[in-house]
C-alpha cells in the first residue's frame, strides 16, 4: 500500500521490483493492491557492493553531506 500510495504522491512512471526480490509474489500483490499503478520488473547484474561502489567513493572524497542533527542518522550508519 505505500508503494501504491508513493507511486501517486510522487507521480512516478512506475515502480521497480527486483527480481531476486519478491519478483514473483510483488507484482501480484501491488495489482491487488492498485491495478493503476505501472511497475517492471529489473534483475541485478552485479553485487551489492559493486552497486554501492560509486556512492561509497563520494563518501571517502566528503562529496557527500547530511542535514540534520547526527543522532537523526544512527540508524542510517548502521
């Protein structure tokens, strides 16, 4: 329902399910849920840390940056 629910609040083109995760049982459940809302179906072809490489890297060049008060993002670091 919230997948449903951010598709219209954000006007998205559709929502991405990953196939290794849910790929069979999401879509039938979003349908379900709200027919209306548009979603396709991706396969990962690389590892977790190879996908988050490239943000990783700005974090070690401090490219990155956080508002808001450091106790906010605990539970993001962990």
């Amino acid at each position: 329902m919230r997948a449903a629910r951010l598709y219209h609040e954000h006007r998205a083109d559709c929502v991405v399910i990953e196939a290794n995760n849910g790929g069979d049982y999401l879509p039938a459940l979003l349908e379900q849920v709200d027919p209306t809302v548009n979603w396709r179906i991706v396969h990962a072809t690389r590892g977790k840390r190879a996908r988050a490489a490239p943000a990783a890297q700005l974090y070690e060049q401090a490219r990155v940056s956080h508002v808001g008060p450091a106790r906010g993002f605990a539970e993001l670091e962990e």
